[in-house]
C-alpha cells in the first residue's frame, strides 16, 4: 500500500489512508495540479487475471464521458510499477462538502423540500450510471457518501469499481 508522502504515476502525493479494504484502498492525494483528490488503490498481485485491468479500463472511460452534475469527475486510471507492490489507481475528483449523516447529526431530520432536492440530484446522477453502456448499479449509497456542497447542491463522493476478483479469507485458528 502507498504511504504518505509518496509520489504515485509521477504526479500523485499521497496525503493519507481514507479507507483500507481487502483488495483496494482509498487514498487521499494531492494532483501536481494542486487538487486533491481520491485514489482508489488497486494492487496487481491481487488482481486473478488482465480481463480486470480491461473492465477497469472500461469502467474509467464510462465515467469520464459522464456529465458530472451528481456524480465526481474521474480524472484517469493510472499505474504505478515502481514499488514491489505495483498497483493501478483510479483517480476521481474528492467532492467536498458536508454528508448528509454529519448535517442529520447536527440539525435533525430535514425538511421535506430539502429532501426532495437530494433525492432528485442525486437519482440524476445514477440515471447515468443505470442508462450507461454497462447498466451500473452504483450499491454503495448511504449517508456519509451523499453530501451537501458550499454551493448547496448534493452529491455522490464515489463511483463503484467493476467487479473485482474474490479475495481467499482466512479465519481465525485456520491454518
């Protein structure tokens, strides 16, 4: 996994771990840009064949032909071989904002008009994704992925990865 400070693809420092999974990793990072944004960490010794790289590949055109209205701009899917853990990353703008669960927590339930907005901001966003050559579920919809922007508008911070390859578990006592 990358380590903060590092340069990743030659244009990416990772500023810290935002989420660490079985096979991925979320990353935040600053652009040679200047904006931060989210990488999604993909390590090749845990990808089974190259027909994942091709869906990736696949699902990172989809996305950057997206309006982005809802939905987090995806910069590019890159890679890094420099390290003994090479790895593919997925960069996608990082939407800021305040989620729906921290603004719930501090102000309560919201009116019905508010509601309403989200709800038909957001659905835009995922009639993209659904009427998409691939016919995307996006799955991971909660609270603390929606969130309310300084310009009061919602929106997702993410965009699901294609199906990756089961990871072996191991429970404890088994050897």
């Amino acid at each position: 996994m990358a380590e903060q400070g590092e340069l990743l693809a030659g244009r990416f420092t990772v500023l810290e771990l935002v989420q660490q999974e079985s096979i991925t990793s979320t990353l935040l990072a600053q652009d040679s840009d200047g904006r931060d944004v989210l990488l999604r960490e993909l390590r090749m010794a845990s990808l089974d064949n190259w027909s994942t790289v091709q869906k990736l590949e696949k699902r990172v055109e989809l996305y950057q032909a997206f309006e982005r209205g809802a939905l987090p701009e995806c910069i590019g899917l890159f890679s890094d071989e420099t390290r003994d853990d090479a790895a593919f990353y997925i960069a996608f703008e990082r939407v800021d904002g305040t989620s729906i669960e921290n603004i719930v927590e501090a102000e309560g339930p919201q009116s019905d008009d508010s509601v309403e907005t989200m709800l038909r901001e957001i659905l835009g966003g995922l009639v993209q994704l659904h009427h998409s050559d691939e016919a995307i579920v996006h799955g991971g919809i909660r609270p603390g992925t929606i969130v309310r922007g300084q310009d009061g508008r919602y929106r997702l911070t993410e965009l699901p990865l294609p199906d990756l390859p089961a990871v072996p578990s191991i429970s404890p006592g088994s050897s």
